[in-house]
C-alpha cells in the first residue's frame, strides 16, 4: 500500500521523530549501491526502520535507524496505535 493511500484513505501519519546515521564507508562515483529497508521493531504507537546502503562489493557504507509515530492526521499532536493490518504487514519487514 502506498503512503499517499494511508494518508489519504486512513487519515493517518508517520512523522519523523527520531534519525540517527552512521557513514561507515565510502561511496564513489560509479558505484553501484543496495539500499535495504527493514523493521526491526513495531511498537504500540511507533515503528523503528532501518536503512542500509551496500556497494558492489557488498561493504556496508552507510545505515540509519529511524523512528516514526503513528498519528491520526486529524490531530497530529495525538499518537494512536498502529493499525493490526499496518503492523502485519510491516512484520514482512523484520530482519531474520
């Protein structure tokens, strides 16, 4: 399902509350790099994702750990759970 869908049809947000990245590794020009995106954990209201952005070679050059809120878009100010059929959806995203 697309964000846009979320927004739009179930009036709900994920704002960025916390970021955190780690440049391990440089990239350089003609590279070619892999991004994975997982879930390693969905709390009540918030989901924890993980980014990270492999070379050829398959070195890991950078990641990021990022933290959104669920909200309901008519009150952004208000965390709401998240929705079971988001979080069993999203536990197709847990690492192994």
């Amino acid at each position: 399902m697309h964000y846009n869908e979320i927004l739009r049809e179930h009036k709900i947000g994920f704002p960025l509350v916390h970021s955190e990245a780690n440049f391990r590794h440089p990239l350089a020009y003609g590279d070619t790099v892999d991004c994975t995106i997982t879930v390693p954990k969905i709390g009540e209201t918030s989901i924890t994702w993980r980014i990270e952005f492999r070379n050829q070679d398959g070195t890991l050059c950078w990641s990021a750990d990022q933290v959104t809120v669920c909200v309901d878009m008519s009150d952004v100010k208000k965390k709401i759970t998240v929705p079971e059929w988001m979080r069993e959806g999203l536990s197709k995203m847990t690492p192994n």
